[in-house]
C-alpha cells in the first residue's frame, strides 16, 4: 500500500513542487516533481529534496528509492529568476543539495522522459541508474544564460564521458537524445516511453533481492573509489569484502546458494 510520506522535520511541513510516497511493501519510496508542464526546481525545493533523500536513507521500510518526474517531462531545469534573488551563501550550497542521491546509501533509480535539463539532468546523473525512454533529451544549458553547469553537471559527466564529449554537451549547450546517452555510458538503460514505469519497477524488484548490507557497501565502494588510484580501489575494495564475509548476509547467501533457493537477506 503506497501511502503519502510524512516528515518530523518542519521544514518539510509542505514540499515545494513534488511529492513523496512510500510503499512499505514493495520496499520502494517515490520522489515525483510536480511543477507541471516541465516540472521547474526551485532554488526551495533543492534544499528540500537532500532532506528528504536524508529522511529516506534513514527509513527502514525503504530499499530502493526512486525519482520521477509528472507529466511528459522530467524536468527542463531550474527557476531561472531564483538565481538572481538568491543570496551567494545559498547558491554556494547548490552542488551539495543535488548531491543528496549520491551520498544515500540506498540504490537512487532516476526515471527520465522528455526534458531532462539543467538541474534536472544534474540530479539524475547524482543517482545510480538512469532509466531513459525513447522521448528523453538531455542538456546542460547554461551556456545559453552566460552560465556554467552549478550542481556537480559537468564534473560528474565528464568523469563518464570524458573531456571531449563533456566540452560538446556543456560549451555547444547541446541536447543529447536518451539512445545517444545510453550509448555514451551516461543512461543505464533506454526503453520505449511506454515501457518506462515497467522498467523501472523491474529494476527495483532486481534490487531488493540482493542483500541490502552488500548493496551499500557495493555503492559507498564505488563512490569513493571514482578517483582513486588502481592500487587505492584495489585495497578499499578488499576490505569491503573482507567486512561483508563475516556478515550474516554471506553466510545466508552462501547457504542458499548450496541449498538451491532464494536467499533472505536481512541487511545484517
């Protein structure tokens, strides 16, 4: 049963411009933008979205978490006038707030149709997976504005592309289609339009068989070695997995595995 989420935190007392629901059962949360027709953040509703993917990392009923968009659109990006009232303090905090996927421990699946610009395309490259249909266009328009991209854009997409493709995404302002992206390495998967929700609901049902102590571990590992030297990754990741063998978790893996069934994985 899906039901709307509730926060202690006051200033989560009213979202701006989306909505949070939580399914206890299928161990899924949805974070739904819902400015419509293009699904517009606010300089607001950054700061509210990394308290809520904060309050969802810490929620046991939920696995994995995933983001959305109403409508035809993902997003076209950012509140163009709130770059201008907003104060350099706040706008410092941008890159940190859109962050917030990256840093939640738990598998963040982005959903993508339509405009995924700006901020839009920026908090879905923050997540783990991209999920894009065949409506998907992707772009980081600042350019256009006399701009850069604020939120972690170009950063995080150049360490998936490289410089080359980076320098024709952000100085040409140019949309890529969802194929293009997922030829490039930046989406995951691309699917017909119509096929989006049921891909997605696919991959979290993949995800929430796994073990949930292996999946954190699995994403902090990765996160963290991104910039790492060879011989860094090598050892962290050694150590991960010498800390995941005394888990209970390996234990029922491997049990499971010589019995022939399904594992039951309890995150511990």
């Amino acid at each position: 049963m899906t039901e709307t989420m509730r926060f202690d935190d006051p200033r989560l007392a009213e979202l701006d411009g989306f909505s949070v629901t939580v399914d206890a059962e299928r161990q899924r949360a949805d974070i739904v933008l819902d400015r419509p027709p293009y699904n517009v953040v606010s300089m607001a509703q950054r700061d509210q979205l990394r308290l809520v993917f904060e309050a969802l990392d810490g929620d046991g009923r939920v696995r994995v978490i995933v983001v959305s968009g109403t409508g035809a659109h993902f997003s076209s990006g950012g509140n163009i006038r709130g770059f201008l009232e907003a104060s350099p303090e706040h706008v410092a905090h941008l890159a940190w707030n859109i962050a917030a996927p990256a840093r939640c421990s738990k598998p963040v699946i982005a959903a993508n149709r339509g405009y995924c610009f700006g901020v839009g395309f920026e908090l879905s490259l923050a997540c783990d997976f991209r999920i894009a249909s065949d409506t998907t266009l992707y772009a980081l328009p600042e350019q256009k504005l006399g701009q850069i991209p604020g939120s972690g854009g170009s950063a995080r997409l150049q360490k998936m592309v490289g410089i080359t493709r980076t320098k024709d995404i952000v100085m040409r302002s140019k949309r890529i289609t969802g194929q293009q992206a997922h030829d490039w390495g930046i989406a995951t998967e691309v699917v017909a339009d119509a096929e989006l929700e049921s891909a997605v609901d696919a991959l979290v049902e993949e995800l929430i068989a796994f073990s949930p102590l292996a999946q954190r571990t699995a994403k902090t590992l990765l996160n963290d070695t991104d910039d790492a030297t060879l011989s860094v990754a090598i050892e962290l990741e050694g150590h991960c997995y010498s800390r995941l063998r005394s888990s209970d978790d390996f234990r029922e893996g491997v049990t499971a595995f010589h019995e022939k069934r399904a594992p039951n994985f309890t995150g511990r």
